[in-house]
C-alpha cells in the first residue's frame, strides 16, 4: 500500500472510531494510541495526523485547542446527527 492508500485507510479507522464513539476527542498521540487498534500500532503520529487533517478538511472532524493542546473530535453537527 502507498503512502496515500496508508493514509485513507488511517482516516477510515478514525471516522469509524467516532461514528461508534461520537464523543471522542483526543491529541494526535492519543488518537494514534487509542483509537487505532492494535493492529495498526505501527502507523506514525505523521500519518494520524495528516488522516485527522484530512477528516478535517472533509468536515467529518474539527480541530479546536484546549489547554495549549490540539485536540480532534467529531464535528458538532455530526455529533448532534448521531443517534
């Protein structure tokens, strides 16, 4: 898989997570620890963050600061949309 393919597919793990968990949110590291399963350990904190960027752009999740860290999470429409 290249690294484009690699990417999509981290963001297609990421969407999942916050569909089945749409109160998630979390740094990049933590996303990359806790979010991806085990499976895919091996995948970097520039790889999950470029997918989070990605979701970003797509609108499925916001970047937002809290305490001088970013953090992802769903975005609040999605989150409002979800039952």
């Amino acid at each position: 898989m290249g690294e484009e393919e690699d990417t999509e597919a981290v963001a297609d793990v990421i969407q999942r997570y916050l569909v089945a968990h749409p109160q998630a949110a979390d740094t990049v590291e933590g996303v990359t620890r806790w979010w991806i399963p085990r499976e895919r350990l091996e995948e970097s904190l520039a790889r999950t963050e470029a997918a989070l960027e990605r979701l970003v752009a797509r609108g499925v999740v916001e970047r937002t600061e809290i305490g001088g860290r970013v953090v992802y999470r769903r975005l609040a429409a999605a989150r409002r949309g979800a039952t």
